[in-house]
C-alpha cells in the first residue's frame, strides 16, 4: 500500500476477517508482501507460444492479480486459454483491387482450473479483441491485437474472478 507499517497492516487485517468470512478480495498491488499475506492462490499457464505465455504472465503480475510461478508443481491453479478464431478480413477496392485496410481479429477463452482435480474455479467467457492495419503492417498487428486481447482478459479477471 505504501504507508508505514501500522497503516499497511490495518487494511491487511481488515482484507483478511473478509477472507475469513468467506469474502472473494481482488486486489491490484505491486506490493509483494500484500500479496504473500493474502493470497491463497496462484496461477500458471503452460502452453506452446511463450510469448502469449509471457504476455499473460507480465500483464497479470504488473496488475498484482496473482502470484505467478513457473514451476507446475507449485501452482494451485492453471490457466487454459482456447483460441477460438484468429483471422484477418481484408477490404478490397478499386480496380486493381488494391488491399487498403484490415483488421486483425482475435477470439479466444480461458478457464482457470484447479491443478490438483483439475474442475473448473472460473471462465472467461469469449473474448474478442480487434486491431485495424494496413497492408505491411501485419506482424505489428498481430503483436498489437494480442497484447490488447490479454490486458481484456487480465480486465475480465480482475472484474470476475
């Protein structure tokens, strides 16, 4: 929280009864030890692009939304994301049927499941993300409209989850 200690362990005391009572707390910290005396859970996801792996993983840490690990064994949870469609429609026009403008468009799902009975703790929902480009632009597009898809999911999470 970045007070002095008396006034950092009050609202952590607090946050804590709540959880107690059997309240869900989502909290957005940077504030490691916040999170080591709160949270009961954390999150990995394993997948085949380290990239959109590496997205999530920053994005969700920036945001204190969980402890992230990278060791399965410790994790309690696993993120499974599902691309549903990646795709990008083009706009022809004129005579040459020249390209003028495409968007980039992402669908995708994810579902958090437990790492020890693996049943289903939260689900996203489709998500969609879309990003306009012109021809050239592709490989910015694709980064862009990724990125973007992960900050909605991280979005949706801190809402539901």
């Amino acid at each position: 929280f970045g007070q002095d200690a008396r006034t950092w362990r009050e609202p952590v005391a607090l946050l804590a009864e709540l959880l107690d009572e059997g309240a869900a707390v989502v909290a957005v910290t940077h504030d490691a030890e916040f999170v080591s005396a709160l949270a009961d859970a954390e999150v990995a996801a394993f997948g085949k692009d380290e990239a959109e792996r590496e997205l999530l993983r920053d994005e969700l840490t920036r945001r204190g939304t969980v402890t992230w690990t990278d060791e399965r064994s410790r994790a309690d949870s696993l993120i499974h994301i599902t691309i549903i469609k990646y795709y990008r429609p083009t706009a022809v026009e004129g005579s040459s049927d020249q390209t003028l403008r495409s968007n980039a468009i992402f669908r995708f799902s994810a579902e958090i499941k437990s790492a020890t009975d693996g049943h289903s703790i939260w689900s996203s929902g489709e998500i969609g993300q879309d990003w306009p480009f012109y021809q050239g632009q592709e490989d910015e597009a694709d980064a862009e409209v990724t990125s973007l898809g992960i900050r909605r999911l991280a979005d949706r999470m801190e809402q539901n989850y």
